[in-house]
C-alpha cells in the first residue's frame, strides 16, 4: 500500500528498530538516549539554546501541557486561527479557563496582519499561539513575519509545528518562536504516540501550579534532566526516534528533509497541472496538497484505495488531500496524480478552486 497519509510509508530501519525486543526504560543508557533524541530535536528546530520535554501522547498533550503550564502566568493569550487545529487550541484554553482571544479567518485569505498587530499593540496579550501548518487546509501560515510582530510587542510566541516540522523550513530562534509542539506521525515519519515541546529560554519559567497533572511541564522537566519520563514511556518509539535522527543527522539536517519533501510535494502539483488541477492553498506548505471537488470524494477515496494507494480524506466531503511525507518517491506522486485525474474522469468530479 503507498501511504499518502500520516505517517506514509515508513524508512526500513525505522520498521526494523520496531519490530525488536521492547527496551526497559529505567536505566542509564535509555536515559542517555532520550536525552540525545531531546538535543537532536532542538537542533533541527534550529532552537540550541533550547530544551525539549516529551510525552506518550499525541501533539494535543505537548499542547495541554504548554497552556496549562504557562497559560495562568498570562492574563490573555491571542490564539489565532483559521482551521481544525487552531480551533482545538481555542477550545483548550477556554476549557482550561484561560483568559483568551480569538482572532479567526477563512482558511484561504489572507491573515488579518494589521488585526493581529493592533491587538498585540493594545497590550491585551502576553502570548500569542498559531499553528504554522494547518493541515486541514494545506496552508502555511509566514511564522517569520509573526514572530517580528510579536518581538515588536514583547509577546511570546507559542507555535504548533506539528504539520511543518522537517516539510517546511522551521526557525525558532531567527524567528522569534518561544515554545513549539511536535508530534512523531508527521514530518518525523514515526508511528504515533510521542509528543514534544521545545523551549527556548525567552519563554521563562511556568507557573506554580500546573491546571494538568499527567502533563505537568516541571514535574517532566525534573525527570528528563536524566532522560526519564515521569509516567512509563512508549519506549519502542523512543528507539524509532533515535534510528530516525540517525538518518537526518546522515543527510546532514533538517534542510535537505524539507528539499526532499518539497521536490515530491511539487512534483505532485505540477502533475495535477496537466489536469488543469490545482490546491486549495493561497500559500501552500509543502507538507500537504489540498484539493476540493465539486462534489462527494469518498468514492475517488475508496477508488484509490482499492488499487493501493491511500490518501487523506476529509471532514468536509468535498475535500481530500495527499501528503508528501514517508518513502514514496517522486514517481509515485505522479504516477498518484495520474491515477487520480483518470478516476475522477470516470466518477465526473469536477475540481473547484474554493
């Protein structure tokens, strides 16, 4: 099966360093390698003065543990948004009754720059949290140019980096980022189950009192000083890092794995284009590509499906999207792109632009 999906298809040694004996967790030497994978990680955020903790949770627990753990040092956090993910941030805040504003858009217009610099000038906020890649949509949201705002206005910067993290150039120091989220089943090609949050110091401490125990910023930060999780880990994944990194630090870094997706991810459009075809997205990550039909996509889903090949379908019926991530190579987009075109032809699905 050829997976357009999260994780895709996944590096034979990361399927290997799977299927071995599960590592026990409490020693020295498993210690030793989270805290490597954890130095890695910030290393390819280009964030090396910062510190990185992690869960056996999916993206939404680093999320829980970033508001709830520096959420109540703030009086009110902009949580921008303009998408699912975003959505579910807002949703969190408020349940965790944070003090929040939300300023949305559509997802394929344009950000409101001037709203966002306003609020962040009426010294309302301390912080302000997006999402870099909403992959409900295929956008990417300019982090460069938030983070200069934010940097203007002495607000924090809490960014999900889920869905660009290793698809699309990701500068958390250049930028200006304070806090990041990650999780392994997205650029990192891993299985799900492991979450991360990355820290630099412009962050500052948290607060006294976390409003989430299992996900307690300072009770894992004191644990992971020796590279132990404070609740029992999902070790086997710990180990799929590990070989993961090995293979990024081979290819020399983050960079030539973001050049890698972007070839497939523009590989893929320029074959849609000899269908007349093109994504949704306004600025489009390279992560994902987006595409609605005039009509329901399941059956072009099923379809694909059926002769191997799966892709992402969508809440919304009209909409699916593939993404570029894992081992399929540039043939395989474009042999993808063709199969597609043929079976929405014989379906009548006509593309749409919006």
């Amino acid at each position: 099966m050829k997976l357009f999906v999260f994780p895709g298809n996944l590096d034979a040694e990361v399927r290997t360093a799977g299927a071995a004996e599960v590592p026990y967790a409490r020693t020295a030497s498993f210690g030793s390698l989270v805290c490597r994978c954890h130095q890695r990680l910030a290393t390819l955020a280009e964030a090396d003065d910062g510190e990185v903790i992690s869960f056996t949770a999916s993206g939404t627990g680093a999320a829980e543990c970033l508001l709830g753990g520096w959420g109540p040092r703030w009086d009110n956090i902009l949580i921008l948004h303009a998408g699912t993910f975003g959505e579910r941030w807002l949703t969190m805040a408020r349940h965790l009754g944070l003090g929040s504003t939300s300023l949305r858009w559509l997802p394929h217009d344009e950000p409101p720059w001037e709203e966002i610099a306003e609020a962040l000038a009426s010294g309302r906020h301390q912080a302000v949290m997006a999402v870099h890649h909403e992959t409900s949509s295929g956008e990417l949201l300019d982090l460069e140019r938030l983070g200069a705002i934010c940097r203007t206005h002495d607000v924090r910067l809490l960014v999900d980096a889920i869905g660009s993290f290793l698809a699309d150039e990701f500068a958390m120091t250049r930028w200006g980022v304070d806090a990041a989220i990650l999780s392994s089943q997205k650029g990192l090609c891993l299985p799900p189950g492991l979450a991360f949050l990355l820290m630099r110091p412009t962050l500052g401490p948290p607060a006294p009192h976390s409003l989430s125990y299992y996900f307690d910023p300072q009770r894992h930060r004191d644990n992971f000083a020796r590279g132990q999780a404070p609740w029992s880990p999902a070790a086997q994944l710990y180990t799929q890092l590990a070989c993961r990194l090995d293979t990024l630090d081979n290819q020399g870094g983050a960079a030539p794995e973001q050049a890698r997706v972007r070839e497939k991810a523009s590989a893929f459009r320029t074959a849609l284009a000899a269908h007349g075809w093109r994504g949704t997205a306004r600025h489009p990550s390279a992560c994902v590509t987006a595409l609605r039909f005039d009509g329901s996509t399941a059956p072009l889903v099923q379809a694909l499906a059926d002769q191997g090949w799966l892709i992402l379908p969508s809440p919304d019926a009209k909409l699916v999207r593939i993404a570029h991530l894992g081992e399929n190579s540039i043939a395989d987009h474009e042999e993808l792109a063709q199969l597609m075109g043929q079976q929405a032809a014989l379906m009548g699905l006509t593309m749409t632009s919006s």
